[in-house]
C-alpha cells in the first residue's frame, strides 16, 4: 500500500511538473527574472537589465545574429518548455510580444510552429515588418490555419496546435522551412499567450468638446500618457460636454468574444456628479449601443466590457473597423467650464 502511494505521489509530482512547463493561456514571459527563460536560439542571447518598453529597469531578451551559416546565422529565437504543449486544450491562438529591431534593415518576422516530433512547421503566412531601428512595437502572430502556411512536414495544422513540440519566432522574407541569414539584433519582451489579437486605436475624432494634450498613441497603454479633453457647450439640452469617437482595425473578420478595456477619469468636481457612457457602434443596426454608463473618477478607472451576444455586429464587414464613442455629461449646475475628460487606454481584445 505505502509504495502504491508512492507511485501515486511521484506520477502527480511528474504531472505537475509537466503542467508547469506547458502552455497556458495568459502566460506572460518578461524576462525580469534575469533569465533566457528558456529560450534559445545560438550564442548571442542575453538578458539586456534596462531598456525594455518601459524603460529603465524593464528586462528585456537580445537577440542577435551574424549571418553566414550554422547556429546564430538567423535572427530567429525558440522555446521548447513554456511555448510548448497542447495549445488547443489551452485555447491559446494567438502569440503576441513587444519587439524592437535593433539593425541597420527592416525584419521580417514570422511565428512559427512545430509539431510531433518537430517533423512537421507551420509558419506566419505575412510578415510582420519591422523598420530599421524601430521603436518597441506589440505585435500579434495569429495561430490559425488560415493565417499559416506548412513550410516542412505533413502533419495538419490541428495536428500540430494539439502538440507543439517548439514556438519559434524568425526572420524569413518569403515563407520557408530555414528563415534567412541576418546580421543584426532585436529585442524580445512580454511574450503573451492570448485567445486572439489584442487591437489598438488608430483613429479619432471629436464630436463634442477639445483636445487639450494626449493623441492616439496615447490609448495605447495603461501608462503617465493620457488623451485629455477638455468640455465644450453642449450642442443641445441632454447631450455630453465631452463625446470622443474611437476607431480600431480588426485583423481578423470573424470573432468570438470580444472585450473592451477603457480607463478613464475626469477632473469634473465632484467627479460623481459626471455621468460617463461607453457606447459600441453596433455595424447591423447602424446605431450605437450603450455598454456602460457610470459615474466619473478623479482617478483611472479601469472598464472592462464583455458583451453579450454576438459580437462580430462589432465589426464592420470589409473594413474590419471597430468604433466606439466615450460621452461626458454635465449635470449642469456644478462645474466651472473647463473641466476634462481623458482616456488613459482604450482596446479590444478578441477571442477567435
Ligand atoms: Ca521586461
Ligand atoms: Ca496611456
């Protein structure tokens, strides 16, 4: 009975084991560790201490290559322990990253997997292109067999995504099974295993009410950076002080879920006094609909939107756009003119 259970302590210890290096959605590798965090791809790999997306302190994985042939010759990187397992049983599709080309040409990046045995890759059907020493930029490699192409091997897509025996990211002009010879370097950070593609904001318009500082980009993260408006007359009896029309693009026309994250605030006094609307333009009606409304913050508050129903009447067919409109309203009686509204992120993150 006692060896029994040991048997059964030692294959759990080895499940565990297994479930602790596999792929899991939401894993997030940032290399502030100090660590290659298991990935690999020649000699000049390192953990660069400074100088990551948010700068000083934030870790980062160098990689370079030096061209000609044999390990190191490709300015690719690979993990075989995280990155690896059954990605359908963990519904990862999507692998996204910030990345940073650190070299004298453009990069052209491709995802890549590879199946049983390592027999069999998968790689990125289109590039992501990089510029030459380009800003840290997040991209998304979408794992779907329409976005890929088999490069080596038989096994089908559904056979690899089910195990996945290495994740690799290269330089690779034109799809193949090699990647190309590249002298240069770049920068790898918060590899993040997702459902599907995270979208940014890539337009904006005012209806009612001033840019005072802040832009587009400044939507893009949870950051110091915030688009700040300030409130304008109402153009009649009931309508906001402040309405921001917010566009996206969507790389992908069919979806599952969808997701939409706002952080606002107001300097309105009492900020409660605010009332603050988030509205989706609904592409079937051609109307928006009202997902939120809620009083004002002084300070950031964090909205996350789960829709119910089918959320591809999101998404405008052909273009792909996504649209939402952020509203401020005065009550009427207790502001000075003058008061703001920003928005600190705005994005969709998508399930496919
Ligand atoms: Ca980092
Ligand atoms: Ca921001």
């Amino acid at each position: 009975m006692k060896f029994i259970k040991t048997l059964l302590a030692l294959s759990f210890g080895a499940a565990l084991c297994l479930s602790a290096q596999a792929i899991t959605l939401g894993q997030v590798d940032d290399f502030q560790d100090g660590t290659l965090q298991a990935w690999d791809g020649g000699p000049w790999m390192n953990n660069i201490p400074n100088g990551g997306p948010n700068g000083a302190g934030d870790r980062y994985l160098e990689v370079e290559s030096r061209g000609g042939s044999g390990p190191g010759s490709r300015l690719a990187t690979y993990n075989t322990l995280q990155w690896s397992g059954n990605y359908t049983a963990a519904g990862v599709k999507t692998v996204e990253m910030h990345l940073k080309n650190m070299s004298s040409q453009p990069i052209h990046m491709r995802a890549v997997i590879f199946g049983p045995g390592q027999a069999t890759q998968w790689t990125s059907s289109t590039a992501v292109i990089l510029p030459a020493n380009s800003e840290w930029t997040r991209v998304s490699f979408i794992l779907s067999a329409s976005t890929m192409v088999r490069v080596a091997g038989s096994d089908s897509f559904a056979t690899c995504m089910a195990d996945v025996t290495r994740f690799m990211i290269r330089h690779n002009v034109n799809a193949s099974s090699g990647g190309d010879p590249f002298v240069g370097f770049m920068g790898v950070d918060n590899v993040t295993a997702v459902a599907g593609p995270t979208v940014f904001p890539n337009a904006l318009l005012m209806l009612t009410g001033v840019v005072q500082s802040g832009n587009i980009d400044s939507l893009r993260f949870q950051d110091s950076d915030r688009l700040i408006m300030r409130e304008a007359p109402p153009v009649a009896l009931g309508a906001p002080s402040i309405d921001v029309r917010i566009d996206g693009t969507s790389p992908v026309s069919t979806i599952a879920t969808m997701r939409l994250r706002v952080v606002t605030s107001t300097s309105g006094a009492p900020a409660s006094a605010v009332t603050q609307v988030i509205q989706m333009f609904n592409y079937s009606t051609n109307v928006f609909e009202t997902v939120d409304t809620r009083q004002g913050t002084a300070a950031d508050n964090v909205i996350i939107i789960d829709p119910t129903g089918d959320p591809n009447r999101f998404i405008e067919s052909g273009t792909r756009r996504v649209r939402i409109r952020v509203r401020w309203f005065d009550p009427g009686t207790l502001f000075s003119f003058g008061w703001v509204g920003r928005i600190n992120q705005v994005n969709w993150e998508l399930g496919l």
